[in-house]
C-alpha cells in the first residue's frame, strides 16, 4: 500500500486532477472581476464619475489590448451609455459575473464530488481485496467488526478528501489571494492589516488544532474498539449467558461508553474554543476597516467606492480562510485515519494476486501425487504442532489419518488443505509448491471439510452451489435500457479500479458438479445430500415452506393427485384415522376452532388475527351468530381450567408446552382478570377483555387439550358461521384470505398443509414421523421429489448458518465439499456433532460414493473412530505432532500397541 494518502490520491486521480485544477484557475477570472465591478458602480453612474452633466455618455465594453510583436488590437469599440443606461448595463455584467462564479462553484464541487466518490470506492474495494488476501494465520489475530468498521465508516472520510485534496487549497487559496490582492491595490495598509490579521489565523489556529487532532485520533480507536466489542459480544452470547456474565459485559461496555464520553467531551470543548477564537479575529477585522477605512474616506486618502470596495472584498476573505483552514485540518486527520488504515492493512506476507485470478483456459484434473517433504506447523505461540513430516500421496490412495488428540493429524490436514501455512518443508503437486498455485486449481480440484463451518446469509441452495461458483460463466439477456445502465457501470467500475464482473451473470460451474445445466443439476446434488444423509432434513424444511405456484407449476397443479395418494397410501397401512380431512360442511376436531372457523389461511404479513378480528364484517359475523357470547364463555372456562391447573407450577414445567393459547407468563395476568370478571357477562367486559378471553378459544382443540367444552351445538354453529363467512365475505377480505378447497394449490399454506388437506389426529403417536416419511416415498413415486426438495433448498439459513442445527451444518458443508468432484478430498473430522453411529454411516457413504463408476480421487480422512480405517487403502499414524507409523490396517492392528489402544 501507498503510505502517503497525498500520493496515493495523485497517482490514481493524476489527469483528473489537473483538469479541475484548470478549471480552478478560469474561475479566478470573473471572481477578481466581481471584486472590482462594485467600485466602478459607485464611482461611476452612482456619484458621476465621469458624467459632467446630465447627457454626458461614456463607452461601454471597449476592448482592446496592446499585443507584443503585433501592437494595438481593437475586439470591439463599445457602446456609449448615458448614466442611467451604465448603471443598468454594469449591474447586468455584476449579475451575470454572479451567475458565472455560481456555475463554476457547481462544476466544480460536483466534479469533486464524483471525484472523491470514485476513490472510496477504489479504496474499500482495495481493502476487501487485501482482506481476502490476509495470510490465514492474520485472521487470528483481527476482529472481523473492527476490519468491518474500518472499511465502511473509517475510510469514508477519505472520499470526501480526495475531491479536495488538491483543488481546495488552489480554490479557496486562490479566492483569498484575489482578495487580499484586490483590497490591497485599493489601500496598501488596510491589505496590509487584513494581510496581518489572514497571518495570525493561519498560523494559530492550526497549531491550537493540533490537540483536536489527537483527541479524534482516540476516539477513533475508543469507537473501533467498542465496535470490535459489541462483535464479540454477538458471537459469544452463548457463553455469556452460560456462565452468567452479563453483567461483567454490562461494566465492560459502561466502562468504554465512559471513556468514549470524556473523549468527546473534550473535544467538544477544545473545538469550540478554536471556533470562538477565529471568529473574534474574523470579526476584528471590519471594526478596523470601518474605522481606519472611514477615517481615510474622511481625509480624502481613500474615496467611498474604494471603501465599499475593500470592504465588499473582505466579506469574501473570512470564508475561503476558514474553509482552508478547515482542509488543513481535514488532511491531518483524514492522514491520521489513512496512516492506521495503512498500519491494519498493510500484511505481509500477501497472497499474491496472480494466485486469485481467473484462468483463461480450462483447468485439468491433478493426476500427479501429493507430496509432503519436511513438513513443519507451529500454531501462535510457537508450539510445534506438525514436526518435520515427509509422505506421498497418490492421486487414486484412499488414507486415514488417525492419532489421539494433539497428535497433529488435525494440523497435518489443515497444511494439506492449506487453511494453515507451513513453517517450514514444503508441500508440492508436481513439483509446485502447494501455495504457489492458483486457487483455481487448488479450489476447485482440492476439496476441504472440518467441523469448523461458515455459511453466507442465503438460501440453503446459494450456500450448497457455493463451492462452484468461480467465474461467471454466462452473461444475461438484457433489453437496450439495462444494457446501456451496464455499460455505465462497468465504465465507472474501471475508472474506480473495479472488476466488472457482473453478479447476474451464472456463475455456477455446472460440469464441475456433474451436471449439464441447471435443469438437471438436482440429479447432482440429489446422490451427495443422500450421501451425507440430509435428504430428509431438506424435506422437513420444503414440508414447512410456503410454495411459489408460479416456479413449482408442476407440483401446484398435481397437489390433487398427492392428496389422493396419500389418502390410499394411509388407507392400505390402517392409518386412514391418523389425518382428518378438511370438510367445510364439518367441524374438524383436530383443528383449532379460529381454523374451523376461518376454514383457509390468511396471507400475511397483509393480514393478521388482529386485524382480522377488528374487521367490521369479522365483527358483525359474531353478533349476527351469537358466537361472541359462546366463546367468550368458552374462553372464561378455559382460563379458568388453565389458571387452577396450573398457577402453581414453574415457569419451565412441560406442561406449558402442551398449551398453545397461555404461557406461563400469561397466568398472572388472567388470573387478575378472572378476579375482576366476577359477573362473568360479556356485557360488562371492555372490548380488550373480551379480546383476551375470546383468542383463548381460538386456540382450543379438544382432542389436544380435553377440557370438554365443545359441544356437538357449538360446533354446528361454527360450521353455520364458516357458511356465513364466506358467502358474503366483502371483496377486500377475500383479496387476503385464501379458502381451502379440496381441488386446487392453497398458495399462503405450507407445503405439509397442502398435501394433508386436514390435520394429524394428536392421539397418533408418532404421527406426525410416519406422515413424513411416506409423504417422501409419494415424491419419489410420482416424480415430484426433485420439486420438494428444490423447495427446501430455498430455506434461509440466516446470518452465519444460524437457523440450521449444528449436525445440519456440518453435513451441508460436507456436501458442498463433495459436490466439487475434485481430484483430491481431505476431510477433517468433518463431522463432530453426529453421533459415532451416523457418522461411520456417512464415511463409508462417501468412500464408496466417490469411487463408483470408475472415479478414483484421493481421500484423506482424519477419522474420529480408528476403527473405520479398514475401509481405506493405507493409514497414517500420528503422535506427538509426528508420524509414527504408516501402513495398512491389518498391519498396523497386529503389531502397533498405540494403534491398538485407539481401535479399542
């Protein structure tokens, strides 16, 4: 990185630079000219310069120049103008100088403007492409929100700089100058006064500044720091709330927030200081004009239109001075903030950028072997984790990598994997040392796995087809619009110093998977998601999802057909009583009474209970019916029921997750309300209290919570509201809710719910289980399966891969490994979180899928479970950062004492 922010924006924005510069320069023309033009005004056609009586004239715009070499040039011999006609005409000029000053401000400031927005985005792209080639062990030792903070909010002062960096000073210098140099042709010794007072600014007010420099440089620091702080805090939540150590964050942050006040408070001060103290020497300077000024307009030494003159000039003089003073303050703080910018960001060693670009041809499989001579790893401290080990692997070997904890197995796989960088020795493939080739072979013919998982906020399928995507490969159609907005922006991508790579394009490497194009790359990922055996989790997540009809058109339109065979499947096993069918001329017991009522789903976020409630068709269903009186009592009962049961159990008893309509925090709440409904009649309640008793109906299913409160009465009813509902429901309710119907797609229900057309029977066991399982084999019969599971792979997995479960993670990533088909695979203790029994399961599913069909890559595995080593060709036994043996399994289980003692 360039150390100098001075020589770092000059030699990005050098031509551009000099051009505003000339522009600069024109602009002092017709800004000297405006200074002048007041004097002539008063002088002239005000108090009669010139004019001895009242038809007197004088020439207007006569230009002529004397020429070197050439002589006398006469442009233009002028018009005569009497009084009245100069006064207007040279008003006109000073409104039309006005104007043009006006404009080259706005081309100018507008010039830097995009000037300096162009550099902050070369900058922070420059960072992030630094950030991605930190060495691996750097990243150890950086807060990735103290790297964040850095290049969104540190670097942004830095922008706005680079527009000034060398106009501002030709600019606003330059209108001082013209100034200064303007009052002081008009009387040397007030130019020589404002001259002095210009030197008492210049000189100490920067120096009275230096200490608001230093103060802004801690609290930059103060602030990067919380803001690394509050990441911590983020990532370690768990942890806190483990070990009960809130309140020691409490202090923690307190104690930074403290300091981060005295901070600015201090500057505060210190800065209003500075300001009071340069607006009293801005001020002193007209007080002297208007005295000494006067008192030489009074003597005759200086006429009125000098003095309306030097002063019109002056008022001038203060603003360039403070904003130049203003950018020299600016430029130290702004090197200030570049020179830690510089210090945070400037890493050696850097991967090199040839290593991360795009191949231009084709890159072919590794066909040589792997071969590890001398190698050494030591972690942070210095303590040797991998010492002085030599081994080939070949190009077709499977190898198993097993040792007790800190042997070095772990370590040896990370070098191999390069996650780690070696010490010493080296690693090499052909010849080339393993990080000297570009990660367009290692990153797509070398696949790495360990229990360490990241994921980037997306779907569920972005972060599976991560793996592929390298390069765009083809570019999207676009109209003559949005192709005239691409060619925009790649020009001002270029002239930022930015690729132009366009994110639209489709950059999923399809041949890599195994696939032709998209339209069968589910067949691809299909074998490697039954492999790490997560199929099933991805319909569980495509069973909860919504569905849009308009992508999934297939399965929209066969919803009718699955129903069906669901209901003959469950028929043929004796489990047609374990779904109740939706019927809208019956109650459905296993529903909850607000969806017997509704009888459809409501479209949300449009949509709610609340609002629905509050609708008035919604409420005068309920006069109409008389159910706000049923269930009103219904809900006084249940409350009633609920509050007995179990007012005196603990927050946390299982009982409270058999509830649907109460928490455990709601019992003291209608316990107060029961007390004060001691009338129990719906007329005395408040329209909240009577909302609050009737949702608890809602809720109700008796199956579920037996509180014998539904009648056969009752229920009719409800089903005679449903009728009532629907046949007059008004145009903008039926917009937002959608009603079941037995021969088409509820488009606002989920996927599970669609399918079922009903509700489980709660007095299942295992119901809900069976259900999924034979919903999964009916995909697969009716070729459906590849639709389904495209649903679920649409699922968001949230910041950091947070809404999936730990054991989910890890085989996602395992299955993104494998979708690459490298050449070689090294897997470290890839998944941790299963249990020992899945996960000899899934090894053996991967060893055996990786080699059928006559593929043969490498596989290097570091086994948790020494026992699964007999499925690999040759095993690598580490101890104490060393290889202590290799060979194959019957070998090693025969004569290896140490090796014994991890089989048993």
């Amino acid at each position: 990185m360039e150390k100098s922010l001075a020589r770092y924006i000059w030699s990005n924005t050098r031509l551009q630079q000099l051009w505003i510069l000339a522009v600069v320069a024109a602009s002092m023309i017709p800004y000297f000219l405006s200074f002048d033009l007041p004097k002539q005004i008063v002088n002239g056609p005000i108090q009669g310069d010139g004019f001895d009586n009242a038809n007197a004239t004088q020439t207007f715009m006569h230009l002529s120049y004397d020429l070197p070499l050439i002589g006398h040039v006469e442009l233009f011999q002028g018009i005569q103008l009497n009084r009245l006609q100069m006064l207007m005409a040279l008003s006109l000029v000073f409104l039309a100088l006005v104007v043009l000053n006006g404009l080259f401000k706005f081309y100018i400031n507008t010039y830097k403007g995009r000037l300096g927005e162009r550099m902050l985005r070369r900058i922070r792209f420059q960072l992030i492409d630094r950030v991605l080639r930190f060495p691996p062990s750097h990243f150890k030792k950086v807060k990735s929100a103290e790297i964040a903070t850095m290049i969104k909010d540190e670097v942004e002062p830095m922008g706005g700089f680079t527009g000034d960096a060398f106009v501002s000073p030709a600019l606003l210098g330059g209108q001082a100058l013209t100034a200064l140099a303007f009052i002081i042709v008009q009387n040397f010794w007030l130019g020589m006064i404002a001259a002095g007072i210009v030197g008492v600014q210049a000189i100490v007010i920067p120096r009275m500044r230096k200490r608001l420099l230093d103060l802004g440089r801690q609290r930059q620091l103060t602030a990067r720091e919380l803001s690394g702080r509050v990441g911590e805090i983020v990532d370690g939540i768990g942890t806190i709330h483990g070990n009960d150590t809130s309140n020691l964050e409490r202090a923690d942050i307190a104690s930074r927030l403290g300091l981060i006040f005295k901070i600015r408070y201090d500057l505060y001060q210190w800065k209003f200081l500075v300001k009071f103290l340069n607006n009293f020497l801005a001020q002193v300077t007209p007080f002297l004009f208007y005295a000494i000024g006067g008192y030489l307009a009074l003597q005759g030494r200086l006429d009125i239109g000098q003095l309306v003159a030097v002063i019109s000039a002056y008022k001038d003089l203060p603003g360039p001075l403070k904003e130049l003073i203003d950018w020299d303050q600016m430029r130290q703080d702004v090197q200030v903030k570049y020179q830690q910018v510089y210090e945070q960001f400037n890493v050696e060693p850097l991967i090199d950028s040839k290593i991360q670009e795009i191949p231009g041809d084709v890159v072919g499989p590794l066909t040589a072997a792997l071969v590890v001579t001398n190698l050494a790893v030591s972690d942070d401290s210095g303590a040797r984790l991998v010492d002085h080990v030599s081994v080939e692997i070949k190009p077709n070997e499977t190898v198993a990598i097993v040792g007790p904890n800190g042997s070095g197995a772990e370590a040896f796989a990370e070098a191999l994997g390069r996650i780690v960088w070696p010490d010493s020795g080296r690693i090499s493939i052909d010849g080339r040392d393993l990080l000297d080739m570009p990660e367009s072979v290692t990153g797509r013919r070398i696949s790495y796995a360990s229990s360490d998982t990241y994921f980037f906020h997306g779907t569920l399928r972005d972060n599976l087809l991560y793996g592929l995507k390298h390069a765009p490969l083809t570019d999207p159609a676009y109209d003559s619009q949005k192709a005239l907005e691409l060619k925009w922006r790649n020009a001002e991508a270029l002239r930022a110093g930015n690729p132009t790579f366009d994110l639209n394009s489709d950059w999923v490497d399809y041949n890599a998977a195994g696939a032709n194009g998209p339209e069968d790359l589910l067949k691809a990922i299909r074998p490697v998601l039954d492999a790490v055996m997560i199929s099933q989790d991805i319909l569980d997540l495509a069973l909860r999802s919504s569905v849009d009809t308009s992508v999934h058109v297939v399965l929209a339109d066969r919803i009718v057909d699955l129903r069906l065979a669901l209901r003959d499947r469950l028929k043929e096993e004796n489990l047609d009583t374990i779904v109740v069918p939706f019927d809208f001329d019956a109650y459905n017991p296993q529903a909850t009474v607000g969806e017997n009522l509704l009888f459809g789903t409501m479209k949300r976020p449009m949509m709610t209970n609340r609002r629905l409630a509050a609708h008035p068709y919604f409420q005068q269903l309920f006069r109409d019916t008389g159910l706000s009186n049923d269930l009103y009592a219904m809900g006084l009962e249940i409350a009633e029921n609920a509050v007995e049961l179990f007012h005196d159990l603990p927050p946390d008893h299982p009982f409270f997750q058999q509830l649907t309509f109460m928490t455990a925090d709601d019992i003291p709440t209608y316990q107060a309300l029961l007390q004060k409904l001691t009338s129990r009649k719906f007329e005395d309640a408040t329209a909240e209290e009577r909302s609050s008793i009737i949702r608890l109906s809602f809720a109700y299913i008796e199956p579920r919570h037996r509180f014998g409160l539904l009648t056969d009465e009752l229920m009719a009813k409800i089903v005679s509201a449903r009728k009532q509902f629907h046949e007059h429901i008004p145009d903008d309710l039926s917009a937002l809710i959608e009603r079941y119907d037995p021969e088409r797609f509820t488009a606002s229900a989920s996927l599970m719910d669609n399918v079922l057309f009903g509700r489980i029977a709660y007095q299942q066991a295992d119901a809900s289980d069976q259900i999924r399982l034979i919903m999964g084999e009916l995909f697969d019969q009716l070729d459906l399966y590849d639709d389904v599971l495209s649903i679920g792979m649409e699922f968001d997995v949230g910041s950091g891969g947070k809404r999936l479960t730990m054991v989910q993670r890890q085989k996602v990533n395992m299955a993104r490994t494998l979708l690459k088909r490298s050449d070689y695979f090294i897997f470290n203790r890839p998944l941790l979180a299963l249990d020992q029994r899945v996960q000899d399961q899934i090894i053996r599913n991967v060893v055996t899928g990786l080699h059928e069909e006559g593929k043969r890559p490498a596989i290097i595995f570091v086994l948790s479970n020494a026992r699964l080593a007999e499925i690999f060709d040759r095993i690598l036994l580490f101890e104490r950062g060393g290889l202590a043996e290799a060979g194959g399994y019957p070998e090693l289980s025969e004569k290896n004492t140490m090796f014994k003692e991890l089989l048993s």
